[in-house]
C-alpha cells in the first residue's frame, strides 16, 4: 500500500494499478491482467498524454500561468486531461468540442473552467466533425496570443509518454508480457508501447484493438456508437504495421466486453476496455498456455451509464441481448455477437 503524501494531484499521475482478472475466462490457461488507467486523477490514460505534451513547456517558461491559452479538440477523456493540468497551472484552456460529447465531459470541462467551443456543422467532404474541429483550433490558435496546440494526433509526446505505461507493465510482471492488448484512437497508447517494446528487445506481440468503422488499420470509415477509440482519419503519427496482430471489435461487442467484465471481475469500465475484452476472448484460442496477457483499460465505466450500462440504450440499438454476458460461459458470450 502506498501511503506517500504526494505533492500535487499532477504526481497522481501514472503508476497505475495493474490487476490480475481470474475470473475473466475461466478455462483459459494463461494469466490475464488488466491496467486500471482509471486510476489517473482524470479518470483516464489520457491524463499521461496530457502531461506528456504539456509539462515541458510548463517547465521551461513556454507556457506562462496568466498569458498562454492551450487550444485543443477534444471531446472526451484528452480533454479532461488537459483541462486539469491548465487549471493546476493557472493556464487557460479553449476545449473544441462537437454534439457528440456527452453533457457528463462538458460538465467535468465547465467544472475546471474550460472555455469550450462548439461545432455543429460536419465537414461536408467527410461528414465527420473531426475536420471542422481541426480547422477551428488552427483559427483560435492564429487568433489567440500566447496559444499553443498540443496537437495530439501529431505530437511524439503523445505517444511518448505511454513508453512509461509499458514500462510500468512490464515492471509489475517481471519483464513477462507475452502480449499487449491496446485499443487505438490517436494511437498514441499503442505506437509508446511499441517503442518502449522495441528498446528493450522484449518479445511481446503487441495487438492493435480498433473500432470497426474506424480507418487506423484500413477499414472504411463508417458510424461508430461509442467515444475514445478508433477513428475516421488516420492521424500523422499512426503507423499500423507497429501491431503484431489487429482485432476489430464493433460497438455490441464492447458492450458485451464491458457488461462480462463487470459481471465476472466487478470492474465497471469504459467501452474501450470492454473492446479489449472482446478482442481477448476472440484471440483466446490462439494464445500459448503459461502466456501472460496484459490488456490497458483506458477509463472508467461512469462516463458510460447513459449508454454502455443502460438498459434502454442498449435494448434501442442492439435488440434484447442481455443473454450475451449472461451465459455461464463468458468466452462464447464475447464470441457469440
Ligand atoms: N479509449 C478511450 C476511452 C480513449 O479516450 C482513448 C483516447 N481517445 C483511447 C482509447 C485511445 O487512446 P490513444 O489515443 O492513445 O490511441
């Protein structure tokens, strides 16, 4: 148990627990353990983005509490991230936001005393809001003196600082990590791991889990249900044969991932891990004996109430399902949909 006084909510930062899930598939004669990112003070692994992109130029006088202003786009868990690092530094935050936040994250953003800036009109060439995000950001950041745009999708720092959430991986485990499981938006989780995993000469095979209807791996871009991974552009700093593997996973199967896990390991989590878990149980068969399976969970299951663990929502999209994470059985539940 760690009982350090730390000195300041930013130190809270990482080191995250790293759970072992005994009763995720019972027959399944490997280890399984689980990266609870939810520990971060924001609720997600992108607190460790956050930080990585902002803390130097905190450091070195580059962003100055009172005079610069971070514009980024956002609409979820990065967001929250940086909303917390400005408001620990005094430093002002222009969050770009579309109708697809949920009023829980602009609520979190208002809380810290984001300006948030709305978009409502989809890029006509696209459809999506993520163009017309980017275009905002770089209008407010011409326009803005003493603005500054992390730039997630582009910034090595962004990946960068998830080399540390490998390290802490396979630190715990005594350097075993027979696989990596890492679902992907900017991919940032998934290209640090890679590094951190080619540096150290380390033999895991590193799986990609991505949206399907998300472009990262060469899909088609087509709708998606659930914020945080996958993505409708491939970002600049994404580079897909760093995966060993990839395994897609729809929006019922997160669902599915999400309800088993809290069913079987009382672990309430975003859809995103729920993904992972999906992509674990399809991967299950092929994985040695004796292997040790490790899988990030992105972020906690609260900002999920309203869809992934509501009855209503799911009912209106997927039907009566609920037999899906009922089963005794979990693997054909996670492989049934
Ligand atoms: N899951 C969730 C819930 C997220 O918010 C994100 C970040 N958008 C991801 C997964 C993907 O992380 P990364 O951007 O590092 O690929």
């Amino acid at each position: 148990m760690n009982r350090r006084v730390l000195p300041g909510i930013l130190d809270a930062i990482g080191h995250t627990h790293l759970v072992e899930l005994g009763g995720l598939l019972p027959h399944f004669s490997s280890r399984v353990f689980a990266k609870l990112e939810a520990f971060n003070p924001g609720g997600s692994v992108k607190d460790r983005s956050a930080l990585g992109m902002l803390i130097g130029r905190i450091r070195n006088g580059e962003l100055i509490p009172g005079r610069s202003t971070v514009v980024e786009s956002s609409s979820g868990n990065l967001a929250i991230g940086i909303a917390q690092i400005c408001r620990y530094y005094g430093i002002d935050f222009i969050c770009v936001v579309d109708p697809k936040t949920t009023p829980q994250n602009l609520a979190i953003l208002r809380a810290y005393q984001v300006t948030v800036e709305m978009i409502t009109q989809v890029d006509p060439e696209t459809g999506a809001y993520l163009p017309m995000r980017l275009k905002r950001v770089r209008e407010l950041v011409a326009a803005t003196p003493g603005a500054y745009w992390p730039n997630q999708y582009a910034n090595p720092l962004n990946p960068r600082a998830h080399q540390q959430t490998m390290r802490e991986i396979v630190e715990a485990l005594d350097g075993k990590v027979d696989y990596l499981l890492a679902s992907t938006g900017t991919g940032g989780t998934m290209t640090g791991c890679a590094q951190y995993i080619r540096d150290h000469g380390l033999s895991t095979t590193l799986v990609g889990v991505d949206a399907l209807g998300s472009v990262l791996f060469g899909g088609v871009s087509g709708p998606r249900l659930l914020p945080g991974h996958g993505a409708a552009i491939r970002p600049a700093l994404f580079d897909p044969t760093l995966a060993d593997e990839v395994v897609i996973t729809s929006d019922l199967e997160c669902v599915v991932g999400c309800r088993t896990l809290t069913r079987r390991e009382a672990i309430l989590a975003g859809g995103s891990s729920g993904a992972v878990v999906a992509a674990l149980g399809k991967l299950a068969d092929r994985v040695p004996p004796g292997s040790n399976v490790a899988m990030i969970f992105p972020d906690r299951g609260d900002r999920y109430l309203d869809t992934i663990y509501s009855d209503d929502w799911v009912r209106a999209h997927f039907g009566e399902v609920s037999h899906l994470w009922k089963e005794p059985e979990h693997t054909v539940a996670v492989e049934a949909c």
